[in-house]
C-alpha cells in the first residue's frame, strides 16, 4: 500500500472515531446507527481493515453530517 493510502486511510478510521466518542457514543451504539458491526467498526477504528466507500455514506447518515465533512482533513 502506498504512504498516501496509509495516511487516508488513517484519516478516515481517526475521522470516525473522533465523531463516535465526542457524541459518548459506544462501537455498540454506532452498530445499531449503521448497521456495520462492532467488530468490523473497531478493526476500522483500529486501522486494521479500510472504510470502504459503503461504510463512509453509513456512517455519515449516522453522524448527520456529509461524506465530505466525514474526511476533511
């Protein structure tokens, strides 16, 4: 994977995690919001496993917010 892919990658895992915990919002509460599983959102969270371009629409339906808002750097 290229460095640039890395550093967007861990944008978008960070991104999510920032929203998740300023709203004191449990992976649990996020897996309900968006259907994505716990486990796969903490491998997301963890920069185990991408967000893929799916997920990023799912979690910003469930922040309120555009998929752009979702990755501004």
């Amino acid at each position: 994977m290229c460095h640039f892919c890395k550093v967007v990658k861990g944008i978008r895992s960070n991104r999510v995690k920032e929203l998740r915990l300023m709203r004191n919002w449990s992976q649990s509460k996020l897996e309900k919001l968006t259907g994505i599983k716990r486990g796969k959102i903490s491998e997301q969270e963890n920069h185990k496993t991408p967000i893929q371009d799916d997920d990023a629409e799912r979690y910003a339906v469930a922040f309120e917010i555009t998929a752009n808002e979702l990755f501004k750097m």
